[in-house]
C-alpha cells in the first residue's frame, strides 16, 4: 500500500486539505510534518465548513488515525482549542497522535516574533507573528523545548533556563521589554501536560511500521514549495521544509517510502504575505479574483494577494518535488471571464527566461510573459467528469497540463467534497 506526499506548488492557501480529505477516505493515516498553526486549511464537508489549523485534515475521516509528526512546532493552547471546537461540533478527535520529538512554541517565542516584525519595519517578512520562525531557530541552535521534555520538569526547567539565558537580554536591551521569567514559561507549558501524554508517541515507528503492515499514509504539507525555506523565495518564506523532502524529514520514513508525490495548485494564483510575486494583478481584475474565490486567510484572514496562473512556478515545484500528479482547485471561480492569462515564461533585463531564476533579485523583477486562452460562461459546478466540462475549460486544463510537465490528475470545480473531477486515481494500486 501507498505512502503519498500531498503538498503545495503554488505559495500556500491551494486546497491542500480538500485533497488530503478526499485521500483519507481511502487512507490509514494523514501526517503533518511541517509548519504550526501558522497555515490553515478549510475544508467544506456537506454543508459543514472546518478551519483547521494545527490538525491534520485526515481527522474529519472517521477511521483515519491523524498524527502530528516531529518537523511540526506545536502552540499547546492553539492545539486543544482547536481540538475542543472539533468535539463541540460531534467530530472524533480520540484518534490523534503527536511525535514526542515535535518542538513546542513557548510564550516567549510569541513575543520574539511580534517584536522582531515591528523592529524590521518595511523590512519585514510578514510572518503571522505566532512565534514560528523562533522556534524553529531554537530547534536549530539546539535550545528549543520538544514534548518529551513536558513530562520531565528538571530537564523543562534547565531548557527554559537557557533559552531565556538568550532572550532576555534581547528583550530588555533592544526591545525595551520586561524580562521573562522561568516559572511563567514552565507554568504556561505544563498545564497541558496531563491531557497530551495520552496522545505522544514514537511517530516515526508507528508510521514505519504502519507501512510495513501494508497500510496508506499520506503526508500532508503545510504552506508550500515556493515559501520552503531552501527551495522557496526566501528570505520571504516560511522556517520549516515544505518540499517533498521535508515530508521525509519531518516525520521519519525514508524516502525510499515514498510512492507518490501530489502537488495543488489552485487554476489562478494567490500569495500571503510579503515577496516577490510576478503575475499579481493590482487592478480591478484582482480585486474580483479574491472576492469570487474568497482569498482571505483561513488562519490570519489577511486578504490575499492574487494573480493568474504562473507555469513557470508550477513547472518548478514540478522538478523540486519530484511531482507525479497535480490537483488543480477553483476551476470554477475563472468562470465568466472571456480570456484567461496564463504565464509562460519571464521577460528579465529583455530576456526571455523559461524557467525559474535562480538569483532572487532576477526573480524580483521578473516580467510574465502571458498567453491568452478562451474562458467559458456555463456553471461547472455540478461537472464529474472531464467531458462534461465546456471546451474553453477542457482546452485550458490541458493547456495547464502541458506547460506545467505533470498531468492533471483531480480538478476542483467547487467548494464542497464531492465538487471534483477525478482523471487519475492519486492512490496507486
């Protein structure tokens, strides 16, 4: 049985939760290996619409087991509010596992993160101010606090201890903020510690041998490839791997495991955020992009930047993945239009350049190079398959197809669940 990565290539907000949801019907278990509460998914199940923030979309699949895996940084509180609104709603939460290797976001880290956005001024990234990036910089300079440590208060103590050690200087000295104390931090972490224990686990094993057994896992990325740390437009990125290697990384199976790798991409493109951004529309035409596809953030509820389709981005989230297959969401939003844009290539310094600039500042001033496709004027909607698509939207999928170098396997035409179009089954047999 499969282990399928499901992931972004555009900059985030694509549908990824819809596919992975759609997945999990077939599925044993959905893993989300990057990111924190800093990216969201909704998912639309009948009538009923889910935000979720931390959780992976697998846990609105009765029998999906969904498991939080040690490349995630967790806000506890963020977590079991997220999980007791689940419950209030009559969804089964009792499933969920978290890797005891997943790193925790401290209070502190909140703050450092908020403060350090102000400081940069027209510098600055435009993170969610959730305390992330900082976190995953603990990680890396070996300070950061993991679960496992929540049940072990010496060992929290001494952790907190150094971290602070760092930061409050910073804080008083270049901030003008109060110190932060060791009891606060300890205090504001281990009050969740009771209800977690049942829920950490060795996730990588369980996964392992979960495949073994011959089950389906799929690996659910948050943000996407072209916010990846190292592949993406940094520095205006995320802090976590949300390439297909970082699945791999962030949750302990091998790539050797690993026997499909789907990428979203929505049938327009929408980015959050500061950063480079070549086919963003600045008229009025973009304005009636995010109001038809609602593009507001579904964790921060920051309008969206929006912008046609871009096939060079597309095409390198193609190569940097390793993609097999692409889902390709809110077909029916480009509805109505006469002529569609799509971006084939870049004008930089009167060059034409076919695929992605590997200097920043070339990318930055990178000019789209369009061709115009015919729209369609009929409701989609209610389309099951590819024939029962008008031929504007038929030619478009395949122009799409083509000059992205990866089929188009699923095509959403609505909001709900069942609003899709399936050409290639994303689960290998």
């Amino acid at each position: 049985m499969p282990a399928v990565v499901v992931l972004g290539a555009q900059w985030g907000d694509e549908g990824k939760g819809k596919a992975t949801d759609q997945l999990g019907t077939a599925t044993d278990y959905v893993v989300k290996f990057n990111g924190g509460n800093n990216a969201g998914h909704t998912v639309v199940v009948g009538d009923e619409q889910y935000a979720l923030h931390l959780l992976p979309s697998g846990i609105l699949s009765p029998g999906v087991v969904p498991v939080i895996g040690n490349g995630v940084v967790i806000d506890l509180e963020v977590l079991f509010r997220e999980v007791d609104g689940l419950i209030a709603r009559g969804v089964d939460t009792s499933r969920l596992l978290v890797s005891s290797n997943a790193h925790v976001i401290a209070g502190y880290n909140r703050t450092l993160d908020k403060v350090t956005e102000r400081f940069l001024g027209a510098r600055k990234i435009g993170t969610t101010g959730r305390g992330i990036g900082p976190t995953y910089a603990d990680k890396i300079n070996r300070i950061g606090i993991r679960v496992q440590d929540l049940f072990d208060t010496d060992i929290l103590a001494q952790k907190v201890h150094g971290a602070l050690a760092q930061k409050n200087p910073m804080f008083v000295k270049v901030y003008n903020r109060r110190a932060v104390t060791v009891d606060e931090t300890i205090d504001a972490l281990v009050r969740f510690a009771d209800r977690l224990r049942p829920m950490v686990t060795d996730t990588a094993l369980l996964l392992n041998d979960a495949l073994d057994a011959g089950r389906t896992v799929v690996f659910e990325g948050g943000q996407a490839t072209m916010l990846d740390v190292d592949h993406g437009t940094y520095p205006f990125v995320t802090s976590s791997s949300a390439t297909a290697g970082g699945a791999c990384t962030g949750s302990g199976v091998g790539p050797t495991r690993i026997d499909r790798v789907v990428g979203v991409a929505k049938a327009y493109t929408t980015r959050v955020g500061e950063g480079p951004f070549p086919t963003e529309l600045h008229d009025a035409k973009g304005t009636w992009l995010r109001e038809a596809g609602h593009e507001y953030g579904t964790t921060t509820g920051r309008p969206r930047r929006t912008g046609w389709y871009d096939s060079v981005v597309v095409r390198y989230a193609g190569r940097t993945n390793g993609l097999t297959d692409l889902v390709l969401t809110k077909l029916d939003v480009l509805t109505g239009l006469d002529k569609i844009p799509v971006a084939v290539a870049y004008e930089i310094n009167g060059r034409r350049v076919e695929e992605m600039p590997d200097n920043q500042s070339d990318f930055h001033h990178a000019v789209p190079v369009y061709e115009y496709f015919d729209g369609w004027g009929s409701d989609i909607s209610r389309a099951r398959t590819f024939e029962d698509l008008p031929p504007g939207a038929r030619a478009y999928i395949t122009a799409l197809e083509e000059l992205s170098k990866t089929r188009i396997s699923v095509i959403g035409v609505g909001a709900d669940r069942e609003a899709s179009i399936v050409r290639h089954d994303l689960l290998p047999r």
